[in-house]
C-alpha cells in the first residue's frame, strides 16, 4: 500500500495574489514561493468564498459555502456538532497539529476534539506584552480622544518597526513563535519510527494589518518598482455603496498618493517575510527528509485593498480581485503526477479538503461541495466552469454588524458603514465564468466586470445590452449553485 502523504496548510491572513513575484508584481520579493514552481502549480485564479476571517476559515475547513451553514459574521464559529476537515483527519488516523490562528472554533472550546496539540503563537507568560503593544490597542480601540481628523488616521499604516516592536505579540512576534514551533515539530516527527502521518496547519497572522514590518524586508521593497494602484472608488461610477462608504470615511486620498505608496510597500515587505518564514519550514523538511513525503498547500484566508481604490484593509460584502482572489500554491507529494507551473484554471479554497481526500483516500462523513485539484496539479488546465464568493446580510440582522466601534476605532470606517440600514453591508453572492465576474446584489444595482479588457474593475458593465445573454446565463448558473449548496442534510437519525 502507497504511504499516506504528510499535509501542510500554510496559511496567510490577508494576502492577495498579486502580491507575489511570479504573479507579474515587479516590486514583490518572494522567492521561496516562486520556488514552490519547480515541483508545484501556483493558482492566478484562485478564490476565497467571502473576504473576511471567520467565514472564509469554516468554509475552507470543510469544504462548505458560507450561506449553507449560515457563518457570514465573524462572531459566529462553527458548533460542536458542525463538520471540521481537521477532527476528520484526526479521527482517520492523522496526528493534527494546529499552530496560530483559530477563527474557527469558539475561543471557549476546547481544541482537543479537532487536533492533537494546539498553540496559538503566543506563550502565556507573553501575553501581557500582547495586549500592551500600542499598535494592537490603536486598531481595537472603541472609543476615546484621538484625533481622528489626522490625514491618514484610518489607514492603518505603522510602517518600520523595530527589532524589539516586530517581535512583541501584537506585531509579528506570535508569527515567529508560529514558525518555531513547526520547525520543532518537524525536527522531532523525523526522528520518530513508524511515525503516524501528520496534518500540520499552521496559520498565521500577517500580512493583515496593521501594515508594519522590520528590517530586512521594511528596506528591501524598491518603491520606484510599485505597480499602479486602482483609483479611489469615489472617481469611479457603478461601484456599490459599501465601497464608498469606507473610502468616505477613511479619507485615503487626503493622505496623499506618496503615503498611499508607502502603504503598499510595507504590506509587501509583510509579505516577503511570510515568504521568509515559508522558506524556513520548507527547508527543514528537506534537512529532515520529509519533503518529498510531504503535501504543501499554502495560501491565505482572503485578501486586502491595500489602498486600490483608495481603501485600506477589506470589506465583508465587495468581491473585487485584490480582496477574493487569493494565492494558491500547491506542491504535491511526489507520489502524485505534477507538471509545474502557474495555471490559470479556476479554483475555489472549498477545493482544499476534497483534494486532501483524494490524495490521502480519507473520507469525509459530510458531503462536502469542493472539487479535487488532482487533475490541474497532473497538468489539465479545466478545472471548474465556474467560482463563487458570497457576503454580506439582510436588513434587520443587526448581530451581523460589529457594533461598538467609536470613532477612535481604526475599524470605525467600515463598521460604521456595516451597520447602516441602507444597501451598504446587505448580501451579495459573486460568480466568476472565464473572464467575466458578475455581482448580484440584493438591495442595489448589480455589477459586472469584463476581466479581460478591465483587469482593475473600474467599468461596471451590468446595463451594457452587449453582455445582456452573458448575464443571463451567469444569473442561471449562480441559481443551480444556491439550490445545489443551499443546505446540508445531517448524516444521522434523530428520535422522533
């Protein structure tokens, strides 16, 4: 019998696909990911199923579509009873090890029934410096005297950091606490005979904001190299309200274009540190001999405006590429056939867990709605007709909000927006066929973009009589989508 494959999900928080070098991005430096195409295939169409945290994690961990288990907040997480892909690998015979973020699984939980050891990245004795870190209070303070009129105020932005502030835990210290406890646990599985397989899901924390980094990456961005951003939402027509809403709000452009680009830097610096931190974990599989065992799936819970369309951080309820389309890298065990490469076949997170089932021959007891990715990894560039991305909520759902957030909030911006009553945070499902993305709105005027000749989606389309039947048909295909995913029937009998 074929030995089961070791799987890694390396997972970043907020990091969109164009942020990588061998995506076309001239000021990007990330080299140990381009080398991930020696032996694996990198996504350019990969997509999140809703751009933020919570929902986007239940969705990926079980291969499920937000609406059809009902997680659209980030204060909802899934229940006991719900399906998790991590409790499915550990009761099939895997050794799960869950490093870094949660957003997954109620903070009252125990983590015991999902994996076989737990660390968040942030060591106890620590956890007061955590909360201490004046970064970490600025983003989550509810109310106060800040002056909030400072252009820029909203942006986010911290910029270089220091040795001693990267590593405090509310910066980028819980990630490197992250990444050394993979490599431990790495060093320590190879030297274990008849060692059982592992699923290692390390999660971490950045490149979401706030956007600050150390040295060498902060200096290592060339500025001159930065691609051209989208313009400010409140210069285009046809975007939804949600959008301007924030861009209002948060007041980017009275920052200026030169602060704007300083932005963009330091969130690829973020990012080539992430990719630092995934050539770390890589290389000691090699040093160990566990490489070639071993399935690496790397990626991000969804992306991050970083200042396109005069927008810092993301939206629950927009579905523009730099917050749903996401990186996918995938260098498969080398049992399995891979011809490497950037692929342009659509591809969908709820794809993870079906092609962890085909390559491992575990079984999920749910079913679950991803396809397998086998077949792209071996070389075919047809994978899906077509991806969704979903958010947002109906009028009178005021616990999907976030109320709270005064206006020394960083979020205020956007929770302020979310908890109008108006069509700004109300659902709205996306569907992507070919080169055309198509928003269907449920309080306000739909969107459609031409991909292709509009890769920065500034025109929105949806009254041009030339796309009228391409409408139509994406309309049709995004209803067999809603009735084939809408629910999910329990595999047990209840006591009548």
């Amino acid at each position: 019998m074929t030995k089961k494959p070791n799987i890694i999900y390396f997972v970043a928080d907020q990091m969109r696909c164009d942020a990588l070098a061998h995506m076309g991005n001239p000021a990007s430096i990330t080299p140990n990911l381009d080398a991930v195409l020696e032996d694996g295939v990198s996504f350019r169409n990969a997509y999140c199923q809703n751009p933020v945290c919570v929902p986007s994690r239940c969705s990926f961990l079980t291969g499920l579509y937000p609406h059809t288990t009902g997680h659209r907040t980030i204060h909802y997480l899934q229940n006991m009873g719900e399906p998790n892909f991590l409790r499915t690998m550990k009761n099939n015979g895997y050794e799960v090890i869950w490093i870094g973020r949660n957003d997954v699984v109620p903070g009252n939980y125990s983590k015991e029934d999902y994996c076989d050891a737990y660390y968040d990245g942030v060591h106890k004795e620590d956890r007061k410096a955590v909360t201490k870190t004046k970064s970490f209070n600025h983003g989550f303070k509810l109310d106060g005297d800040a002056d909030t009129s400072v252009p820029g105020y909203y942006s986010h932005y911290i910029g270089k950091l220091s040795e001693e502030q990267a590593h405090q835990g509310g910066m980028s210290g819980s990630d490197w606490g992250c990444v050394d406890e993979a490599l431990d646990y790495i060093e320590r599985k190879s030297k274990e005979e008849d060692a059982k397989p592992f699923f290692l899901y390390v999660t971490l924390a950045f490149p979401h904001p706030p956007y600050g980094c150390e040295d060498p990456w902060y200096s290592s961005i060339d500025r001159t190299k930065l691609p051209p951003r989208r313009p400010s939402v409140l210069s285009l027509k046809g975007k939804p309200s949600m959008l301007t809403g924030i861009a209002e709000k948060q007041d980017l452009d009275a920052w200026g274009e030169a602060n704007m680009n300083e932005l963009r830097a330091t969130y690829l610096a973020m990012v080539s540190r992430f990719d630092y931190q995934f050539g770390l974990v890589r290389d000691k599989l090699k040093e160990c001999q566990l490489y070639d065992d071993t399935s690496i799936f790397v990626f991000s819970d969804h992306g991050d405006y970083t200042c396109d369309y005069s927008i810092a951080e993301k939206v629950q309820n927009c579905f523009d590429d730099p917050v749903v389309n996401v990186p996918l890298i995938v260098k498969p065990a080398a049992q399995f056939p891979c011809r490497p490469r950037v692929t342009n076949a659509l591809a969908e997170l709820v794809d993870l867990s079906e092609t962890v089932c085909d390559m491992t021959g575990v079984k999920t007891e749910y079913v679950q709605f991803g396809k397998s990715l086998l077949d792209v990894l071996a070389g075919s560039e047809t994978h899906k007709d077509a991806v969704f991305s979903e958010g947002g909520r109906i009028h009178g759902e005021t616990w999907a909000m976030e109320k709270g957030h005064g206006k020394a909030s960083l979020y205020w911006p956007r929770l302020s927006t979310q908890e109008s009553e108006g069509p700004e945070h109300t659902k709205a499902v996306m569907i992507r066929m070919g080169n055309l993305k198509y928003i269907y709105r449920l309080y306000e005027e739909d969107e459609l973009y031409d991909l292709e000749k509009d890769p920065q989606e500034l025109d929105n389309r949806i009254n041009d009589p030339a796309y009228g039947e391409a409408v139509l048909k994406m309309k049709s295909r995004m209803l067999d989508f809603m009735v084939e995913t809408g629910d999910l029937v329990p595999d047990r009998k209840d006591i009548r």
